[in-house]
C-alpha cells in the first residue's frame, strides 16, 4: 500500500507516469521506517481483507504527532475510510501521548487538503524541513 502512495503522489507530482525504479527511489530518498514504535505507527487499512488505504502517525515532539503517508486506493474513495484512517490515526496519536495533530501536503493535493479542512485541521504555520510541503495543517486532539 506504501508503494501505491508513493506511486499516486510522485505521478502527480510530475504529470506523468512515474516508472517503479523511480517510485523505489523515491521511496529510499523518503524512507517510513520511523513509522514504528517508539517513534511512530503505521496503521494499514483493509476491505473485505484487501488493503484500502494507509496512514503513517510520526511522533514529532512529546505533543505532537505528525500525520503522514495519508492514501486510500482509488477504487475505495468514496467510501468513507479516509474519515475511518484520519480518525484511528487521531487514536493512535494519543495513544502516544501527543495532544495535536500536524500535517503538510502540496499544492497539487487539492482534495487533501479539502478533506483536512473537513476534518477540523487548520492552516498552521510552515514546520519541518520536507522540500515539497507547501500548506502546513494542525489540529487539537
């Protein structure tokens, strides 16, 4: 499911097809694998036993969890599961202590960052050092 993330975003990113040696790289230069704890979680959503969608919680500080690797398959939007994902990542997050929820995305990302807006996350200002972050959102949990 990671793979399909990072395929979607890197495609539309650049406005084409993005060959898998190119999405592996990206992935090497972007890795997840402090989405485990105790620096974070990785929580992979299923359909009738197919994977759906995915969400990365990163923990930031000792009070901020950092919303990441957000994606629902595409033959699954609509649905109702980014609600379901965005909400157990709000559960895991404090779980682990955190009391707000940050996020970044891109410009290009216009449904994301229509959906976060839905679900309570407002305009922050800009944090971190990821070079393709151009809207900064947080949230009170």
């Amino acid at each position: 499911m990671l793979f399909c993330y990072y395929d979607e975003i890197a495609s539309r990113y650049y406005r084409r097809r993005v060959p898998r040696e190119e999405v592996e790289q990206i992935m090497a230069e972007f890795p997840s694998d402090d989405l485990t704890p105790p620096t974070g979680v990785f929580l992979l959503a299923r359909l009738d036993g197919e994977p759906a969608g995915c969400v990365g919680v990163r923990v930031y500080t000792p009070e901020i969890a950092e919303l990441t690797r957000m994606f629902v398959d595409v033959g699954h939007r609509g649905s109702g599961g980014a609600g379901l994902l965005v909400r157990a990542a709000e559960d895991a997050a404090r779980e682990i202590g955190a009391k707000s929820m940050w996020l970044n995305t891109r410009d290009d990302l216009v449904e994301a960052r229509a959906f976060y807006a839905k679900h309570g996350y407002q305009p922050i200002p800009p944090y971190g050092d990821d070079p393709y972050a151009e809207h900064w959102f947080g949230k009170e949990l």
